[in-house]
C-alpha cells in the first residue's frame, strides 16, 4: 500500500493481509498493529447508534464527523467505540493520550534500527489514516495545546496531517474514521475552542441501569454467584442514584477480589458478605463503606450547603457572637443545648 506514490511496497503482511510498511514520498512507514478485543457493548443501543451514526457519509461530498464520547471512568467510553468499529468491519487503532504527548508521537517517530539507521514509525493514528480504520484517541482531554494544533487540519475538511519529522504530508483515506473520549474530572486540560468545534457532537455515555448493569458483570464474570452479583449491582445503583461516579469497572474489580479471596480457602468460615465489604473497602476506599455519608460531604465541597458570604464575613467568623449578621436564634441555642 502506498500513498502519493505510484509503487506499492510489497513487503511483507500479515496474515489477515493488513501491511506492515508502506511508502509515501519516498519516506518508508512501519505501521501499528490494529488493536484486538473480543468484548461487545452491553445496553445503551441507542448511544451506540448515535456514534455510528457520526461516521455516515451520505454524499461524496459529505464529511464523517469526529464526535466526543464523554462520561466518567470506567462507563465504558473506550468500548462503545470498539463495538462501532466492530459493527462496521473496520480496523481499529487506539491512542492512549496523556500530559507528555508531543505531536511527533501522534503523527510519525523515528527510531534507530539495528543497522544504525532511522527507521520511521506510523502512530496508530496515521496507521488507520492510511488503512482507512477507525482510530480512538482515548481520554484526549490529558493531551496539550500543542499536540492538539497538530491534528486541526485533520478533523476538518482538509483531512490531513503534516510530519515534521519525516518532512512529508500524510492525507486520510475515504475510509478513516475517529472518535475521542474524555473523562470528566480534574486531571485534566482545556482543549482550545478551535479544536472543540471540530470534534462534534458531544455524546454523554451515562451509566447503565439495572438491568443493564447486571448483564455487563455477568458478562465479565461468569463464575459469580448470583447473591454476590446482585450486592454489587444495588451497591452502583445506589451509588448512581447519589450522583457518586463509581462505575461499571468498579463493581467488577470489588467483585473480583471478593471472590478471589473466598477461594484461597473454601473452608474457612468467612462470609461472602464479610468478603464482599473487604472487597469493597480495599477497592474503593472506606469512604465507599457509607454511601449516603460520602454523597453529603460531596455536595458541601461542591458548594451544596455553602452560605453566600457577606462583606461582615471578611472580619468575623460565623459564630462570632459580634458578627451583625449573626442570627438572634443561634445565640438562643447555644444556651438552650
């Protein structure tokens, strides 16, 4: 395969006839290896028809779009866009992004040889440019201005990136496609106003319901008992119901380790729930041990029960029996306690 350049390389492929080189302007690209997974995407059908949906083009002259997949982690963004490169027969390539990728890392790197020379690598997104595959750019908002610039010809109507590095321009194929998901949480960077308008539209994947959610951990783990299947389900849902993000992912790491701990020893006397809130503690933190405690505390770090201060708030504390805010009823309390 080769692009801007009338001779094919014929070097090897593998097996499913996918190549592992080609030439493009002379330069010689070693290409990444489509990524494989087996798992498929649980409820929620209708997200997923959303997604396909961005990837139609329904005129030579239309564009597919690039949309954002948006939730919390462990809701299974990643997945939903597998199972849409799945369901349309296209190759997939995924690109973990984070705080330290340059542009050269998304685009092409070059790497000594064993023979002393430069050796030029396709990231897997331009390996899926080239291929016409579906490229993710997983958690996209941990990545930096300036590798997010590098990619503004990309997701417009020009449809291509330039290498610096390896001095040529490499265009998309008809067939390429690509989705980025961003985890909602401090960690994070703001992605510049010109990127954000081309990576449209938005798609919220929430969290399953119950249903859903009980299918998703059947499917993962099979060998678990249906008592501690449903602990773990009520725990999300609860969870979910109190605006508290743990996830899918979650449940089925607690669930793991309970039931890797009852099968160290079959025989000793340990409860499965005594194993269930072990699990629960370990995985997710004591806080998780008390729900409704854990919600409170943060809806008052988000400002839930914060009062709105007044110029009198600058010199006296609340509780100052001198403040000329101060209710008549607080200080009746204090002596009537």
């Amino acid at each position: 395969m080769s692009q801007n350049s009338d001779k094919p390389d014929d070097t090897a492929t593998n097996a499913e006839s996918m190549p592992t080189h080609v030439e493009i302007d002379g330069v010689r690209l070693k290409l990444a290896k489509p990524f494989r997974d087996d798992g498929k995407w649980i409820g929620q059908g209708e997200i997923l028809e959303q997604l396909l949906a961005c990837w139609i083009s329904i005129d030579e002259a239309d564009l597919p779009l690039t949309p954002r997949l948006v939730g919390a982690p462990g809701v299974g963004k990643t997945q939903l866009a597998i199972a849409a490169a799945k369901a349309q027969g296209r190759p997939l390539y995924i690109y973990q992004c984070t705080a330290d990728t340059r542009p050269e890392d998304l685009l092409v790197t070059p790497v000594l040889s064993q023979k002393g020379e430069i050796a030029y690598h396709a990231s897997p997104l331009v390996t899926a440019m080239i291929c016409g595959g579906v490229c993710v750019l997983d958690e996209g908002n941990r990545m930096n201005e300036k590798s997010w610039a590098s990619l503004a010809p990309l997701f417009d109507h020009r449809r291509y990136v330039e290498s610096i590095v390896a001095g040529i321009t490499l265009n998309a194929h008809p067939e390429f496609r690509a989705a980025v998901t961003m985890n909602q949480d401090e960690s994070t960077f703001e992605i510049p106003d010109y990127i954000m308008s081309r990576l449209q539209p938005t798609l919220p994947v929430g969290f399953p319901n119950k249903q859903d959610e009980m299918a998703i951990l059947q499917y993962h783990l099979p060998f678990a008992e249906a008592e501690m299947l449903a602990m773990t389900v009520e725990f999300l849902q609860r969870s979910h119901q109190l605006k508290l993000e743990f996830s899918p992912r979650d449940g089925i790491n607690l669930l793991r380790y309970a039931l890797k701990r009852i099968s160290q020893d079959p025989g000793h006397p340990v409860s499965r729930d005594q194993a269930w809130q072990e699990a629960l503690e370990k995985c997710l933190g004591n806080e998780a041990l008390d729900l409704e405690k854990l919600s409170q505390r943060k809806s008052r770090t988000l400002g839930g029960d914060a009062v709105p201060l007044g110029l009198a708030d600058l010199f006296f504390d609340r509780d100052d029996p001198m403040h000329p805010d101060r209710d008549e009823d607080d200080e009746d309390d204090e002596f009537n306690v």
